[in-house]
C-alpha cells in the first residue's frame, strides 16, 4: 500500500476542497462500516446470551421434573 492510495479516487488536479470532502468521505463510510459491525456483534452476542439462558432454563426444568419423579 502507498502513501497515495486514499487519493486514488481523486481526479487530477483536484484542490484542497475536494481533497477535504474526499477524505471526509472516506471517514463516514469507515465509520458507519464499524458502526453496523459492532451493532453485528452485539446482536450475535445477544442472540448467544439469550440461547444460553434458554439452555440453562431447559435444564432446571429438567432436573426440578426428575426430582418430583419418584424411584421404583
């Protein structure tokens, strides 16, 4: 990787205005990438907690009903 190549999409001669909003350009969408990343792994970590909340209810339920069953 250059020194350049987050002006690769720079036209020539382009002033220090465009220079400006291409570069903040690029930060928005670099942004908002790692923006719906985190809320993508947040929601997998949400779904992963809930399913092992969901696990660990079954097994008490489990264990509370071999409890009440009464051995021969």
């Amino acid at each position: 990787m250059s020194d350049n190549d987050h002006l690769a999409n720079l036209s020539d001669g382009a002033g220090c205005a465009e220079v400006w909003e291409h570069l903040s350009e690029q930060r928005e969408a670099e942004a908002a990438e790692a923006e719906a990343e985190a809320e993508g792994d947040s929601d997998e970590e949400s779904t992963a907690d809930a399913e092992t909340a969901d696990s660990t209810e079954d097994a008490d339920a489990e264990q509370e009903a071999a409890a009440k069953v009464p051995c021969p």
